[in-house]
C-alpha cells in the first residue's frame, strides 16, 4: 500500500503558465488528505487524474486567497458529481463562516455532510488519528495565523514467515499473536518471534510547512521526518523582504532541512519575481543537498520494502531522489 505525494500546486500568490497555487494530495494507504486549495484545485485534480471522491479530509493552512480560494468550487463539484460522503475540513475557525457565506447561495443544505474542524492559534495537536495515520498540526509564523501539518504512519504488525505457518502448524489465533510481537511454544520449545517474522516497513513521515517565517520552535516535532515540503519564497538576495513579508528563502529552508536532520527537502511557494525556478533549488542544495524544486504534477512515492530511496515521477520519466543516508541508516 502506497505512501505517495502529488504536487498540484507549487508556486506563491500569483498562479503562472506552469504554476498554480498552492494544493497537494497525500495518499497514506488509500486515504487521500487535500493539504491547501489554491484557485484552480479542481482543474488540477483532473488533469493529474485524483479522484473528487477518493478525498475525504482537506487541511486549509492558512486564509491567504492562494490556499483556500479553490475551496468553494471544488465543494461545489463535488455536489454536482453525486458526492454522498461526508467531508472533513480542518482550517482557521473563520473558514467555517466564510464557507456557509458564499455557499448559502447555491445550497440551503449540502447534499453531503461537512464537518468543520477548526485549528486553534498558538496550539499543538493531534487532529485526525486512525489505526493507519496521525496527523498533528502545529502553529508557524506569519502576517495571519498558520499552521503546518505532520503525517505520521503508526507502526505496523510485523509480517509472519509464510513458510513457519505450515512448519509449526500455526493457527489464526496464534498467527495473530505473533504479528503483534508473541512467540509461540511447541513441544516444550519457544520459537521466537524473530525467527517467525520479519521486520515490517518502518513507518513512514511527511510535514507540510508553507507561508512562515524560518523557527526553530517547531523542529523538534519534525526532526527526522522523511520528507518535508517547505517554503521558499524568496532567494538569499531578498532576505530583507522574506523577514518583511513573514517568508523563507531557499537558503533558510535548506539550512532547516539540515538541523532537523530529514531525508529529503522538497521546496516550493516561488515568487515570479525571479527569471529561472532552478535557482531556488541551487541556492537550497548548499546548504542541504538532499533537497528538489518542486513542480506542479510531481508525484513523490516514499520507500517500500523492495526499495530504500523516494522516487519522483515528473511527466514522462521516474527517478530516484537522493536521501540522507546517515540519518537513514541511524533510524
């Protein structure tokens, strides 16, 4: 089952020819989290092929027009489309009036249920967890309230040696025993757990961290992450104006990646200011070479058990991205 990242979004407020406003899609083990909505999130979800429908939990960052305008429409879609399910929103608490306001006119009642979920400033928390996935958000520094998002897999059981079952005869009951880490006895003799299974998947991490000022205050949360998405606004020329306008250079988010010790840095959120996106990624990589320039229709797919590197598919090719092995191989 998958652990996979799709970039529909990757530039800052004004959308461009080859860059919309920020939105991705989290995919942890079939269960699709929208992170942001920028205007033109619909088109978006079409043209890289993710399903309305397979979307159940949007996470809204912040209210700058570039991260919740797209909000409205796709609501709209999904209500066109037969949606029936029910969806969960966690944002700012003033989404939730702005929601109902430019909704009102269209429905008196949604033909699905919402559930508004509202963030609260200054706080740390879990807000979604099920047997697969936590989520916690936590608070970063802007000209508005903003919160970044942490994806944590839960460990799993571990996997049983098909060719033990049948050598000792195991029962379901047992089999479920010793995924959870048991051992069993037969004929006065312990079989360990560890000659009985194999190590499962280690669990796998995503922060998304966009719109903020460089803190420290939050990276003790997202130390070892797999991966995380951070901003980078600005280039290191305009450091005065990133601290002005409460942004990131590359610079900064490279130095970031590296104190917090991540395996790979995905950056994203440019100004068009600048003549060449390929500069944010140089500027980024000397500081932390393990880091990507996002594009929009980037699909990131985390390790599985037959490989031990990220791989990118970005058009027609597929890659590997180079991770840090030392933090790596000290996991």
């Amino acid at each position: 089952m998958r652990f996979e990242l799709t970039i529909l979004g990757s530039g800052s407020a004004l959308p461009t020819s080859n860059r919309n406003t920020t939105a991705q899609v989290l995919n942890v083990l079939e269960r699709f989290f929208l992170i942001d909505c920028g205007e033109g999130t619909q088109h978006q979800l079409r043209k890289f092929k993710l399903s309305f429908n397979h979307i159940h939990h949007i996470l809204i960052s912040h209210l700058h027009g570039d991260h919740f305008f797209g909000l409205f429409g796709l609501i709209s879609t999904m209500s066109l489309v037969g949606r029936d399910k029910p969806l969960n929103i966690y944002g700012p608490p003033e989404l939730e009036h702005l929601l109902w306001t430019v909704l009102k006119p269209q429905f008196e009642k949604t033909p699905f249920p919402i559930n508004f979920h509202p963030l609260h400033a200054e706080t740390t928390g879990t807000i979604y967890e099920d047997k697969v996935v936590k989520i916690t958000s936590f608070p970063l520094k802007h000209s508005v309230p903003v919160w970044g998002f942490l994806f944590e897999e839960k460990e799993r059981l571990r996997k049983i040696n098909s060719d033990k079952i049948s050598e000792y005869n195991i029962s379901i009951p047992e089999i479920n025993e010793i995924k959870a880490g048991g051992s069993i006895v037969r004929e006065n003799q312990i079989v360990s757990n560890k000659e009985l299974t194999f190590d499962p998947l280690p669990p796998r991490s995503y922060a998304f961290m966009t719109d903020t000022l460089l803190s420290r205050r939050y990276m003790e949360l997202v130390k070892n992450t797999d991966l995380i998405y951070h901003e980078a606004t600005f280039l290191k020329e305009d450091l005065a104006l990133a601290r002005k306008t409460l942004h990131t250079t590359a610079q900064q988010a490279g130095i970031f990646a590296h104190e917090a010790q991540i395996k790979h840095l995905l950056i994203g959120h440019f100004s068009t200011r600048y003549k060449s996106d390929a500069l944010f990624e140089e500027e980024c990589r000397k500081e932390f070479q393990y880091a990507t320039a996002a594009q929009d229709g980037d699909k990131i797919i985390w390790p599985d058990n037959k490989r031990t590197t990220f791989l990118i598919i970005r058009g027609e090719e597929t890659f590997e991205l180079a991770i840090n092995n030392e933090i790596a191989e000290s996991r």
